[in-house]
C-alpha cells in the first residue's frame, strides 16, 4: 500500500473525538478565553469590555506576566523557580535605593533587571555546580534570602518617589488622539507594548534559536541532551539567569505602576506566575508547553481576578476558584499525556 | 587480512582496579561489514564498544581508525572519525519530532544579521531526505518521537547516528526491547546501512539477529577473544556454546 493511501485511511479509522484533540490543545485555551470575554461581558455589559478596564486588566498582568515567562521557561527544562516574588522585591528595592540616592534615571532604569540577572544566575549556579537534588531546594532557600536583603537594605519600610522616566513603564499612556480625535480618553498603556515586545522576543528565543531547542530538549530528555553534546548544566544557567533577569524587568514594571518600592512586593507572586504557567498548558514534567500558552494563562488569571472584582466576589471566594482551575488545568494535562502515549 | 579495513582494534586490556575487563583483545571490522559480537552477560562486550567510542581509555592496547593509529579522548573525538554508537536507552527526547531528534546539538542554521536562527526548511529537507535514504517509513518527520512504536524510536536512533555521513556505526542491542513484528525492520534497517557501505558492528543476545544480518560473527568470554567465524562457516548451536565457553 503506498505511504500516502495508508495515513489517509488511519486518519479516517480515528474517531472525530481523536482528531479534534490536537485543535484543543493548540486552540483550547483561546477558546477558553474568548468564552470568559463573553461571559463576563454579558454579566457585565457596561464596564467588563470598557477601554478603562481593558487597560487596567493588561497594566495589572504586565509585571505578573514577566514573572510567568521566566517561570514558564525553568518549568520547560523540568525545574522551577519559587524565588521570582523574591527577586521582583529585590530588585525593586536596589532601583529604589539608587533612585533615591540620586542617580540618574537610565542607571535606576538598568538596576532593576541587572539585580534579576545577578540573583537568577546565582540561582542557576546554585542548581548546577552546588549540586543541589532540586532546584526547588535551592530557589526556596533564595526565596528566603532575597527577601531579606531586600529588606536588609532598605530597612524594611517603603521607598516612594520615582522620577517620571521610571514611571513611564508601568504607568505610560500612549495616546490614541489620532483615532479618537482630540483630547480623547482612551489609551495604550506602555506596559502592554513592552509586554508585547517580550513575549514575541522569547518567543523567538524558545522556537527559532538552538539554545531554545535545547531548552526543550533537556526538558524531554536531559540524557538525550548529553548525549548530543549539549552542555546542559550552561543551559540551565542561561535559562534561571533569564527567569531572573525577567522578573527583574517585573521589578521595573511595577515601580511605574505603583511609584513606590515596598516590603511586601511580589509577595506569593510566584505562586500566581506557576499558576499562569501551568494554566497556560505547560506541563509540570517539563519539554512541554508555548510562549503563548503563558500569555494566555496570564490573561485567564488576570481576567478571571478583574470580573470577580467587579462582580464583588470575594477574595475567599476568587481564591477557591483559581485553586480549582490550577487543579483542572493539570488534569486535562494528564489526561493528554495519556493521549499521547497511546499507541 | 583485506584491505577495506576501518577499524582495529589490537590487544586492547582494560582493567578497573583489580578487575580485568578485557584482556588482550583484538578486533576488526571491514568496509560495508556487520560484524556480530556476542558473549555472556559480563564477557566484555560492552567494554569493547565503550573502548572502540573513546568512552573508556583502554589500559593497554591500540586502535586504528582507516589504519591510523589513533587516542580517543572522549566519544567526541570517534565521532569526528566517523564512529557513531546507538545507546542501548536511545538517547531520544520524545518531546521533540524526529527531525529535531536526528539533528538535536547540530541543528542547521542561518544567519540572520548577527544572529544564528534554527532553519526549520533546511532541517526538514535534511530529515527527508535522510529518512528516505534509509527506508524509514514515518507519517513525516514533524512526528514527535513519543507517538512512536518501539521499533521507530530504535530506526530514529539510528537515523541520528547516521545524518552525518558516519563510516562505523555500534549498536548495543538494538532490538533487545522490540516488539517481534518491529524487529525485522530494525534488521532491514542494517542492512541498508551495509548496502550504503556503512560498516556495523552488533551486539546482540538474539541468533536470529546475528544470523540475519552479520557477515562475521566473533564471541567474547571471559574478556577474552574466545572464537571467531565468517557467519557461513558456523552454525547457531555453535556460536550459542561459544557464548557458554564451549568449543569443540
């Protein structure tokens, strides 16, 4: 029988249900999505689609959502990294510290995500050549450590006052005067923009570099790795100093937005960015998962968080419900790894 | 001894503390041959392979690659001799498709400005072409290597060892965890090697592989070389006392 006859007619002996599942999993959670818009739209039809609260929606997953890229991508070679809240804290007190030491702007505006890289590297170094069973021990001890040095050095109280370029990022405004017409009140926030401008970047880096293969690829299989003369202990380096560096950038993020530099910044943020992550369709065992199944995931959260606030559910309540969906999105993860080993 | 030699091996010794692996082995392997290599659990079977892919430095001895005295340092170095070894665990990354498998660590690239980006076009084309090369029937070569039976997975092992133009290829075992029905692909598989004038050598417990596919069949015991035959000069209730210790 020729190659061509014998796919058409395996094709054809899958039930629909088979052959639908690789549309869900690539589109399932843009549907996902789409059905919350129009849900929250029909309970809400005034304020949910309104540009103001469309706009607060994406200034409130801009920093979240750099946390959850990094994340995604330490997830992806089978690790984690449970100090990102840490490191978003940190770095936003160092660019406090040197803002209010006088420093010029473009130096505050570098400190953020150069203090991201120095703890993500040190991370990655921790994991590979210390040895460490599992980089959750390493980043639960950094976890720790982070927080405190933050507090450490900016005595544990807020640092306010950020000059107007910080400010910019998280809180910029790009007028739409040219659509709306003069003096008109809707907006881009910069944060989306720069949000955008990363994810397409890592996009790039995970699905048209080697080093993104790689990143995979150790996630597969860390012996196949090896074996093809990977080195894999460099990657993983590469990979928690970018997480790092990342949440350093949600450091920067969120000294705009807030304009203040506090003790409690990012605090449990990780968990959301994990959250996000596996939400977003990347599995927890690592090799498996999309730069836009992470975008997703942190809009799902962040959607979800904003129509229970303005339907004034409680937080107990939102808390509940999130747990719940973290618990189903891995189940269907389960259920497609069952999928997929069929034979 | 001919002249389409690739590969020897001259009284190689390996020892590990007091224990003596292989003691005084010889090996050769010729051009477009399959060479079996068969032994007892502990005859130093997989010592050889590990000595002949510069995984182990072997404690006395030398070896020749195209009859040139050579030192391996690490598997690197006889794979840029053109020594490939399939690991008896494949070495795969079942998250990734076939073709990201066959060319994991040497991915074609291009340049972009000053940046290097994966060339998707190229790697597919290559994969292809290889895969079709070798008769490996897949559904394409985007397939993910986890969708695959037991024996694909062994083909695809091979396929990788093989992308770069590799003269020698050592197999650990290939078939010893495939289904029935997969194995004989596996052994056409080789065959195709030799017909591309790949020289192969294989361990295996199987006679039936042995006997399928090899030209010459050479039996370790002991960590010693204990008997050797071209494959039409010997019989399988033969080679099996030679793998017990018996000659006659």
């Amino acid at each position: 029988m020729d190659h061509g006859k014998k796919r058409l007619m395996d094709k054809n002996q899958e039930s629909l249900f088979v052959r639908l599942i690789p549309f869900f999993e690539r589109y399932g959670i843009l549907l996902l999505i789409l059905i919350m818009i129009a849900v929250l739209h029909l309970l809400q039809p005034d304020v949910f689609l309104s540009w103001r609260n469309v706009t607060n929606i994406f200034k409130q997953v801009s920093w979240q959502s750099m946390l959850a890229l990094g994340v995604f991508m330490v997830i992806v070679t089978a690790g984690i990294d449970l100090s990102v809240g840490s490191i978003i804290m940190l770095s936003l007190m160092g660019l406090a510290i040197a803002s209010k030491a006088g420093m010029p702007w473009y130096v505050v505006m570098l400190v953020a995500p150069a203090i991201g890289f120095l703890c993500g590297m040190f991370n990655g170094i921790g994991i590979t050549l210390l040895r460490m069973p599992h980089p959750f021990i390493m980043t639960l001890g950094t976890l720790y450590i982070f927080r405190g040095i933050g507090n450490l050095i900016s005595g544990g109280v807020p640092i306010t006052g950020f000059a107007e370029q910080i400010r910019v990022i998280g809180n910029g405004k790009i007028k739409l005067d040219v659509i709306f017409g003069e003096g008109a009140r809707e907006y881009i926030p910069t944060s989306l923009i720069l949000m955008i401008v990363i994810f397409f970047i890592f996009w790039i880096f995970l699905n048209h570099t080697r080093i993104g293969k790689w990143i995979y690829a150790i996630g597969g299989n860390p012996g196949a790795a090896r074996a093809a003369g990977i080195n894999v202990d460099r990657i993983l380096i590469v990979v928690y100093t970018l997480c790092g560096f990342l949440a350093g950038i949600g450091g920067l993020i969120l000294a705009g937005r807030t304009n203040s530099a506090y003790p409690n910044a990012g605090l449990q943020s990780e968990l959301d960015a994990i959250a996000a992550v596996i939400i977003g369709g990347a599995s927890f065992f690592g090799g498996r998962g999309t730069v836009l199944g992470v975008f997703a995931g942190v809009m799902i959260m962040g959607i979800l968080r904003n129509g229970l606030n303005l339907m004034n559910v409680s937080v107990f309540w939102q808390q509940v419900l999130i747990g719940s969906i973290i618990i189903l999105a891995v189940y269907i993860d389960v259920l497609r790894r069952q999928l997929a080993t069929r034979t | 001894m001919s002249d389409n030699l690739v590969l020897e091996a001259k009284s190689v010794s390996k020892f590990f503390g007091t224990i003596t692996a292989l003691q005084n082995v010889d090996l050769h392997l010729n051009k477009g041959e399959v060479l079996g290599v068969v032994g007892d659990n502990g005859a130093g079977k997989s010592t050889l392979m590990k000595v002949l892919s510069g995984l182990y430095k072997p404690s006395e001895g030398s070896l020749f690659f195209d009859k040139e005295k050579v030192t391996l340092n690490s598997p690197r170095d006889s794979q840029n001799l053109g020594l490939e070894m399939v690991y008896q665990d494949l070495a795969l990354a079942g998250n990734l498709p076939i073709g990201d498998n066959i060319f994991l660590g040497r991915e074609p690239t291009r340049k972009v400005g000053p940046f290097n980006f994966l060339d998707h076009k190229k790697r597919k084309k290559l994969t292809e072409e290889h895969l079709a090369k070798l008769k490996i029937n897949v559904k394409s070569a985007d397939q993910k290597v986890e969708e695959l039976s037991g024996g694909q997975r062994q083909a695809v092992a091979i396929a990788r060892a093989t992308a770069f133009n590799a003269k020698i290829v050592l197999m650990d075992e290939p078939t010893a965890a495939l289904a029935v029905k997969e194995v004989g692909k596996v052994l056409d598989l080789i065959l195709n090697l030799k017909k591309l004038g790949v020289s192969v050598i294989v361990i295996s417990h199987r006679m039936d592989d042995i006997f399928t596919v090899c030209d010459r069949v050479m039996a370790l015991f002991q960590g010693t070389n204990f008997a050797e035959s071209e494959l039409k000069n010997t019989s399988r209730d033969e080679v099996i006392g030679w793998i017990m210790g018996k000659k006659d």
